[in-house]
C-alpha cells in the first residue's frame, strides 16, 4: 500500500488514513447475503467505520497521541460534533439515528483502537481477553441488536468474536511485531513455552513459539465450543445461518494453523474451506431453526 493512501483522505484536514482494505479481504464474511437485504449497508457502515479506526490505529506514519486524537475525534463526531472530517463516524451516526442502535459498540471499538495506538504488550490471557472484549464482542453485539435480537446471545457471540479475533492475532504476528513491535501474544505463555518475542522476526516459528501458538489455539477452541451455541440463540434465519458459518470457519482455520507456520507465510482460508463453512452453515440454520 502507498504512503499516500496511509497519510491522509482527499478532504481538507480529514482525520481517516485509509490503507485500501476492504471487506472482501477478511477472513469472515461481512454483511453476506445471509444478512437481512434491508440491514447489509448498516452492517457495511459498521465495518467501514471499525476499518477506519482500525487504519489509524495500524498507521506507522503516525505517533501514538495523534492516533488516539484522531480516534477521539471519531467519537465527538459520532455524538454529534459538527465537521466532515470523519467520513465514516458521519455515515455510522447516521445509521445509528435510522436504527436506533446504541452507539456503545461504536465508543468500544474506539477503545480498542486507543489500546492499539498505545499498548504493545499483553500480560496474560485475561489481560488479552479484556481487550477483545472491545476490540471483537462489539461487532457480533452491534450485530444482534441490529437484528434485535435477545441479549441472552451476547455471551457465546463474544466467543465466537474473541476467538476470531485471536486467530487473526495469529495470522498476523509476524507482519504486527515486524511492522508496529505489537505483540498479542500473552508475555507469560511466551516465557514458560521457552519462546522470546525477538524470535517472531524469524523465518519460522521456534519448538518455543510453536507450543505458545498450541496453548493460544487450545484455548481459543474452547471458545469457538461455547460459540457453538450462537446459532440456536439467535432468531433470525439468516442471522443465524451466518453464524454458524462463522463458527464453522472459526473451526478450520483453528486446524489451519495447528498445521501451518505464520512467520513462514499467511496461514489463510481456501475457497474449499468457505464452501465446506457455508454448507455447514446453511444446514445447521435449517435444523436448529425447526419447531420442536
């Protein structure tokens, strides 16, 4: 990507950087056909929002406390602040306004983005989690609430979103130590596994990185177990369907990375494997959704 689209947007004094990612590069569909046709362009508007905030978060050419300034500036817009130098917290206060969706996921995310902006290291797991619980769960909860559906699915939508989350982490530890000297990587599963954080600039991971990287998928599929029960607590067919895709997905590319090594090359999913999830998906939407 360019340093002109990583340095600023073509309005006068705009905040947003954008780095040209788009929805169709995630790992996890975003606002599929499966979503309700009427609620995909506030689910897109969610995520050109959260791309936002996460581009000015990732930007290298940017010091920390003008990130987290041009974070905050996203959030006075969003509460209403005049001005048009935050596109996208202009079209999510929108959105939020025609769906009478609370803006408190839009604020976590924001959150999360500052924690990014200043924090390089995680203690522990709790320490990690406490982070995709702003960084993850306000997506699968913004979500739910769009759909409105019941708060009871909050607990295994946050899962579902935090164990993405740490899949993503591990797809893209080399790339975030390399490239920001970010590590998610819990500091004490790193010491007692043996493995140092100077060795996420290798070629490949150590016998030290590789039993971290176990432990943190043996932990993040014991989340992706309890979101194995968001498709059955969301009553949206294809809410529901979507999830289960997801959940699916979450499944493989946990096997993908038990097999693959993420400083050699991107551990990703394959056409196969979206297939295979959307399949699974559609059947698991059909059966938990029957009567009786």
């Amino acid at each position: 990507m360019t340093s002109q689209l990583r340095t600023g947007g073509p309005a006068t004094g705009a905040i947003e950087t954008p780095s040209g990612k788009a929805a169709s590069g995630e790992n996890f569909p975003v606002g599929s056909w499966l979503i309700r046709k009427d609620l995909r362009r506030h689910v897109h508007t969610f995520y050109l929002f959260a791309r936002a905030a996460d581009d000015i978060a990732d930007n290298p050419a940017l010091a920390a406390a003008e990130k987290v300034r041009r974070l905050d500036r996203m959030g006075e817009i969003l509460d209403g602040a005049s001005g048009d130098d935050a596109p996208s917290a202009v079209a999510m206060r929108a959105s939020l306004a025609e769906t009478g969706v609370t803006a408190q996921h839009c604020h976590d995310v924001l959150r999360a983005f500052r924690l990014d902006a200043t924090k390089l290291r995680y203690r522990d797991w709790d320490d990690l989690m406490e982070y995709c619980r702003y960084s993850a769960s306000p997506v699968g909860r913004q979500l739910l609430d769009l759909h409105g559906e019941d708060r009871a699915a909050f607990a295994p939508s946050d899962a579902l979103c935090s164990a993405l989350q740490v899949l993503n982490h591990l797809q893209d530890c080399a790339d975030d130590y390399r490239q920001l000297d970010r590590v998610y990587l819990p500091c004490d599963i790193l010491e007692s596994c043996g493995a140092t954080i100077e060795q996420l600039s290798g070629p490949r991971l150590t016998p030290g990185l590789r039993r971290a990287i176990e432990q943190l998928l043996d932990r993040t599929a014991a989340l992706i177990v309890t979101a194995q029960a968001l498709p059955g607590a969301v009553a949206s067919f294809g809410l529901r369907c979507e999830s289960a895709v997801i959940v699916a997905l979450a499944g493989r590319l946990t096997l993908l990375l038990r097999r693959g090594d993420p400083l050699a090359g991107r551990v990703k999913l394959a056409k196969g494997d979206f297939a295979a999830a959307l399949l699974a998906g559609l059947w698991r939407g059909i059966v938990v959704g029957r009567p009786g």
